[in-house]
C-alpha cells in the first residue's frame, strides 16, 4: 500500500440500521478508509451477503479485513482442537475474501498451556502452514495475520510472530500495540521504543513489510499477566501521539483498526492528529 488507513473494528457506531453493509457506507461518510468485521463469536457475514458487502466496499473504496473467532488455539494439546481451530481461521479468512477483504485474517494463534516457547512453536507453525495451503487449494489469497498477544499466557511475542510471519507464505503480522505496551508492563509507549519496532519488522521481514502493515491501536489496561479490558485512549497511558509521529516519520502504510470501547470516537481522533502532522 502507499497510504496509511485508519478504521474501526466492527461497524462504526453510527450506523443506521445496524449492518455490515451500511457500516462500509457510515466508513466512508466518516472519511475513514478500512473497517475490520468482527467474526469473532460467528461469522456473520453469509456466504450470499457476501457479494453485496464486496460491492459496497468497492464503491466506497473501504478496506477490509476481519478478525477471526476468539476460540482458536492452534496450539491446543488435543489434535482434534487444533484441527477445529484451524478449520474456524480458514473458515473465517474464506468469508474475508469472498467479501473482497484484501488487509488480512486477523487472529489469535494460541496458549502456551504451561508448555514452553520452543515446544509450542513448531506447533503453531504446523498448523499456520496447513491453513495457509487449504486456502491456497480453494483460491483464496488472502493474507493470515497473527496478532501480538496481550497476555503472557498467549502464543504470540512480537518475535514469536515476526519469525511466524517469515516462515510462512502470504503471512504478514497484526501488532496490536496495546498488547505490547501490556505484555511489557508499560513498555512500547515511548518514541524511541516505537522505532525499534519498526526496525525490528523490518530487520525480520524486509522494508517492504513496512509498506504493509496491519495495526491494533487503542487504550488498554493490564495487570502482572497482562491485557485486562481496553479503554478510551485519554483514559489510558497509551502514548498514541508519539506513535502516530513516528508512523508519519517512518511512513508507515497500511490500517490501523481502534478496538477501544468507542472505536469510531477513537480511531477519528488519531486520524485527525496523524492528519495534521
């Protein structure tokens, strides 16, 4: 991509009435470019709504992507889960294209469950390269995007998912900069901090992952094990400006998706400040 596009997971909170279609429409009323469909309990977007959510993303110019089912661990001890876990991500990341989403199938690949980080790696990297070659099979190329964990219980440090993300074809990271800032106990929140992410992606995955990146940005509150609930960003310590400055600085192009609990009120207000930069 060539711009940075600011959205909101789920339809935007003014939409009348309620439905994926007119939450494209309010996107781009709202002079937002992307919006992320929460396929998080279901996927509730049916395979004949499909095309009609593809057209009015295309005459909007909206830029979609979604966020898989909560209940995927790709890392699960039972073959049987897993093999259940990676039939939801297909499933979901399927919906996704047939909606002419092109930013990407987020998801949350797994738990550790008491096991540690090289035992549960290799694991994970199964089952993301046989998802990755189901959708292949169907014709479906779209992107799989392993988002940061938030908890220290969850598969998924920012190595974790850069090294994932280069081991695997047509894999790009969600880093959901909350998390970091959670898992790290107030880490991720300063300037020089925000670089030395950005180096890091492109140390692991090359320059042109910059030009393609796929964000979660909004407050966040955590404890000692990490990621609690979110919040409005001004209730929260999250350092938004000085991210939003150094994605100008580092022009950083892709989404960021704003899962605060008001995510239209949010995502308007850092696109306004990145905006103005």
């Amino acid at each position: 991509m060539k711009e940075l596009l600011f959205g909101t997971a789920g339809i935007p909170f003014s939409t009348e009435p309620r439905n994926t279609v007119n939450g494209v429409i309010t996107a781009r009323k709202l002079g937002l470019g992307c919006m992320e469909l929460e396929f998080v309990r279901n996927v509730n977007v049916s395979k004949e709504a499909a095309p009609e959510v593809k057209q009015a993303a295309k005459e909007n110019k909206i830029e979609l992507s979604c966020h898989c089912s909560y209940y995927i661990n790709l890392a699960a001890i039972e073959k049987e889960k897993r093999g259940a876990s990676r039939s939801r991500l297909v499933q979901a990341a399927t919906r996704l294209d047939e909606s002419g989403g092109t930013r990407g199938a987020v998801f949350h690949p797994g738990f550790y469950m008491k096991r540690d980080a090289p035992t549960v790696y290799p694991i994970v990297l199964e089952q993301m390269k046989k998802a990755r070659k189901e959708l292949d099979d169907k014709g479906h190329n779209v992107t799989l995007r392993p988002e940061t964990s938030g908890k220290l219980a969850g598969w998924g440090t920012l190595k974790e998912t850069l090294r994932v993300c280069n081991e695997v074809e047509n894999t790009l990271p969600c880093i959901d900069i909350s998390h970091l800032h959670a898992i790290t106990q107030g880490g991720y929140n300063k300037k020089t901090e925000f670089e030395d992410l950005f180096n890091d992606v492109e140390k692991e995955l090359g320059k042109q992952a910059l030009r393609d990146m796929h964000f979660h940005a909004q407050g966040i509150e955590y404890t000692e094990r990490g990621e609690r609930n979110h919040l409005p960003i001004d209730e929260s310590d999250f350092n938004y400006r000085d991210f939003l400055l150094v994605l100008k600085e580092y022009k950083i192009a892709g989404t960021v998706i704003c899962e605060a609990p008001d995510p239209e009120a949010d995502v308007l207000k850092m696109h306004k400040i990145y905006q103005k930069l």
